[in-house]
C-alpha cells in the first residue's frame, strides 16, 4: 500500500479521487435555471458576480462532498473491485482523516453559499443534501439507485433558479426531470463494468438485476424522454428556435451515445461516458445562452 500524502499534495489527490472535473456534468444546467430565472426576472442573462459565485460555489461543493462521503463510504467495497482498488483511500494515498477533512470542509463550504444566497437556499440545503449523501447507500438495497443520482444531480437547475429568486418556479420541473432521467440513463451506462462484481457482492443496480442487454434497453428508454422533457421546459419558459435546436442537437449527442455501447462490446463506455456527456452539458448550454441573448 502507498504512503498518504499531505499537504498540497494530498488536497491534488482528493480532486483527481472524487473526480472534480465531472462538475461539468451538472454545472452547465444549473447555469441553465441561472440564466432562465435572470431572464424571468427581467434583468439580462447574467444575475451578478456575487450571485454568479454563490452559485458556483454551491453547486461544486455540494458535489465534492458528496463524492467524497461515497468514497469514504465505499472505500471497501472499492478495495475488492479491480476497477476501483486504486483509488486513493483503497491505495493508501489518502488517509480516512484526511479525506474527511476535506468532506466536512466542502460540506461547511456548501452551508455557507446556501445561508448567503438566500433563506429558502438556506432552508431547502438539507434536502440537497439528503440525496446527493444519501445516494451512496441506495445501491446496497434497490437497483433504482441510478435515479436517486440523477435527481441529486437534476436539482442543480432549480436550486439555481432559487438562488436567483428566491422562489420555485414549476416551469422549472420538466428541466428537472429531463436531467434526472439523463443522468441515470448514462449511469446504467456506466455501471455496466460492475455488473459481475455486483452479483458477487450483493450490490444493486439496474445490469445486476436485469443483465447487460436489458440494462441498455432501460437506458435507451430513459434517454428516449431527455429532449421532450427540456423541450417542454423551454415552451413554458419562453424559449425560442435556438434552444429548441440545442434540444434537437442534444437528441442526436444521445443517439451517437447509445451507438457506442454494445451488450457484446463495453470497450466505449468511458467515450460514452465520459466525453458524449461532457460534450452533451457544454453543447446545450451554449444554445440556452444564444437563446437567451437573442431573448434578452
């Protein structure tokens, strides 16, 4: 087993363990419920730098905290999956003090962009935090496990558009939704390397309960719904021709996902995964900021 780090050192290796650049999976569409709530407000595109910020900082802090208590949490179960043993706790590159040092300090950071932003922030936190932590236990009792991560990750939009207002709009709910069901299509995706070692382990999930062809099926048809949901969002909110293409776009990007993952051939899942996601938030963000250029 590897030495633990510290210092520097050791906040680097807490970054590259909880993944800190897959914020961009989620962040694009909290920006989303930023620009359409400063759009319903009548004030441009953009809320201000300090709102900007709090934003910002709430949504990655919510993150890293959450992948570090499911790290902290499956640090175990990581140890005995070849896929996994070498991640930073399981290697001994971090300490368990110190990565939940760096738990508590993220979750201490989440707090207080919430109290700065705004009461009902501030009052609706504990929810956040209720299903972002609490996902890392689902897998261990239901295969729907993969929803309850996407609903953690599908209520950045709405938690943005409260920071802006301090108020929920239910023309917000589709948007939710519609990254809820994307989000857990991609992670069935995903968890289609474990399916074996979760049989072996007795953890749930969608291709440990159904198999790999089924399991594909289940994603395909979650995905199926993505762009009519946010399609729809945009109708209520106003949207035009231009975040109507993003939508268009975004059904093709799920398309040419789905194309690279075969029940008999898993080779492109992290393409799949990890780039046609990426390339999917960046993409339809960048169409609801022409949209609401043109609108503003």
């Amino acid at each position: 087993m590897a030495k633990a780090q510290s210092g520097w050192q050791s906040f680097l290796i807490f970054l590259q363990m909880i993944k800190f650049e897959h914020s961009i999976f989620a962040l694009p569409f909290a920006m989303t419920g930023m620009v359409w709530a400063t759009l319903w407000q009548r004030e441009g595109l953009f809320p201000g730098w300090k709102t900007f910020g709090l934003i910002l900082l709430a949504m990655v802090s919510c993150r890293s905290a959450a992948m570090a208590f499911n790290r902290i949490l499956d640090r175990h179960i990581d140890a005995k999956n070849p896929r996994t043993a070498m991640r930073a706790l399981p290697a001994g590159l971090l300490s368990l003090r110190q990565s939940n040092l760096f738990f508590f300090g993220f979750l201490v950071l989440f707090l207080w962009s919430a109290w700065a932003l705004n009461p009902l922030s501030l009052f609706l936190s504990p929810v956040a935090l209720l299903f972002t932590l609490g996902y890392s236990y689902t897998k261990r009792f239901t295969p729907l496990c993969h929803l309850v991560l996407g609903f953690s990750l599908a209520i950045a939009p709405a938690a943005a558009f409260i920071a802006v207002t301090g108020s929920l709009d239910p023309r917000i709910l589709p948007l939710v939704a519609g990254v809820m069901l994307w989000v857990a299509g991609f992670d069935i995706l995903y968890s289609l390397q474990d399916e074996a070692f979760d049989q072996q382990e007795g953890l749930r999930s969608i291709p440990q309960t159904l198999g790999v062809s089924r399991a594909i099926s289940v994603s395909r048809a979650l995905h199926f719904f993505v762009p009519f949901l946010m399609g729809a969002s945009g109708i209520l909110f106003g949207a035009g021709v231009w975040y109507m293409l993003g939508c268009v776009l975004l059904a093709g990007l799920l398309i040419y996902e789905h194309r690279l993952v075969k029940p008999d051939d898993l080779s492109k899942i992290d393409m799949a995964f990890f780039t046609v996601n990426g390339i999917i938030s960046l993409v339809f963000f960048g169409f609801v900021l022409v949209d609401g250029w043109v609108r503003a």
